[in-house]
C-alpha cells in the first residue's frame, strides 16, 4: 500500500470518512489538553453561536494525516507543512469525508496536495494545503 515519489501522478486522489463520536471528542481533548467548553460541555455549548458541542477542528484535519499517511502518499510519507481554513463546525454524528488531490511535484521528492474535509451533506468543513515528502521505495 502507497506510493512513491515516482508513481505518483499530479490529479492522483485519496480519501479517508470517519463519523465522529462523543469519544472522538473527549479522547482529542484528553490527548491535546483543548478542554475548551465548545467541544466538551454541552450546557455551555448551547448558548454559543452554534448551539451545541462541535468538534475540535484539529480532529478533522488529523483525517487528512489520515489520508496522507496511509493511502496517498502513503506509509513512509513525510508531512512537511499544511495550510488549513476553518469552514463550518462539525457536530457529533458527522460522516467526515477528509480528501487530498495532488497538484503539483516539486523538487526533492515533495509533493503539494489540494486538501478538504466534508460533512455528510457535502458542505466544506475544511479546506487547504498540503506539502509532503513521498517515500522513494517501497
């Protein structure tokens, strides 16, 4: 499984979807120290603008790490720099679906990638880019 530098081609495509759950939730809160009461307490949550716990947004861009470390480029792959735009909240019980097209191969093994997470309707989560350094062999 995965790629190399030199099998990759530029319009090559990926994908990972999760539905993320209360345990997602408070496990990523566990993990990173991000108690913020938006993610994890629901009385707090309901007078926020958005009207109930939302997920942390770095949990949906870790799908991407998903993506990336797992299916294109794949095991080996170096992640080097990502660009993220925080689009719409995710909910508890959203299907995300992370993806990652490659745009472009650059020198030295690296490869940039257009990155996106959608909700289960479609809508744009999140939205960015990625650079990475594809392994050379298997």
């Amino acid at each position: 499984m995965g790629h190399t530098y030199e099998e990759i081609k530029i319009g090559d495509k990926a994908s990972f979807e999760k539905t993320v759950t209360e345990t997602d939730i408070y496990l990523y809160a566990g993990i990173t120290g991000d108690l913020n009461p938006a993610h994890i307490n629901q009385r707090v949550a309901e007078n926020s603008m958005f009207k109930g716990r939302i997920a942390h947004g770095m949990l949906s861009a870790g799908f991407i790490s998903a993506v990336l470390g797992m299916h294109l480029p794949g095991p080996g792959t170096i992640y080097l720099s990502q660009e993220l735009k925080f689009m719409a909240p995710v909910f508890i019980g959203d299907t995300i679906r992370a993806e990652a097209e490659v745009i472009e191969k650059m020198e030295k093994g690296r490869i940039r990638l257009k990155t996106a997470c959608y909700n289960q309707e479609g809508k744009t989560v999140l939205d960015g880019f990625a650079v990475v350094l594809a392994p050379k062999n298997r």
